[in-house]
C-alpha cells in the first residue's frame, strides 16, 4: 500500500519512521504538534538603554577622526 501526504494530511496522520509506525489523531502515545518556531524570552531591564562603555566610545571617536583626515587628504590631493 502506498500511501501519499495528500491522504496523511486529510486524515491529520503523522508518520513515525523511528517506531516505523503511524500515528493516529487519537492516539495516546501522539506528541503534541511539531513546531519548528523558537520562542525568546528576554528579561525587561535588559531592554533598557545603557550608557557607552568609554573605551569603546574613545575607539570610535578616534576611527571618527582617521576617516575625517583622510577625507581631507582625498580633497587635497585632487587634480
């Protein structure tokens, strides 16, 4: 017998290739339904905005300042 998705799922059958069985939507031992989507839960507080940690801050100021000096160096060195 060949039985096709069409059919399992108009009767809600789900196949079970482990125990090489089919389960039925009345069966005890049924799982409940696969989901395959992934819930996160994250804590309020770690929503809030924090303040900059000052080293990371300096890091960006600098590279902020190199970029700004190369732009001039670009200009200046036009034809």
């Amino acid at each position: 017998m060949i039985l096709g998705l069409k059919w399992m799922s108009y009767f809600n059958v789900w196949l079970n290739p482990r125990d090489k069985r089919l389960m039925w939507p009345d069966d005890p031992e049924r799982p409940i339904a696969p989901s395959f989507q992934k819930e996160i839960q994250i804590p309020r507080n770690s929503l809030r905005p924090r303040k900059p940690d000052q080293k990371h801050q300096r890091d960006a100021n600098a590279r902020d300042r190199a970029m700004d000096l190369e732009d001039v160096r670009d200009q200046t060195n036009l034809p």
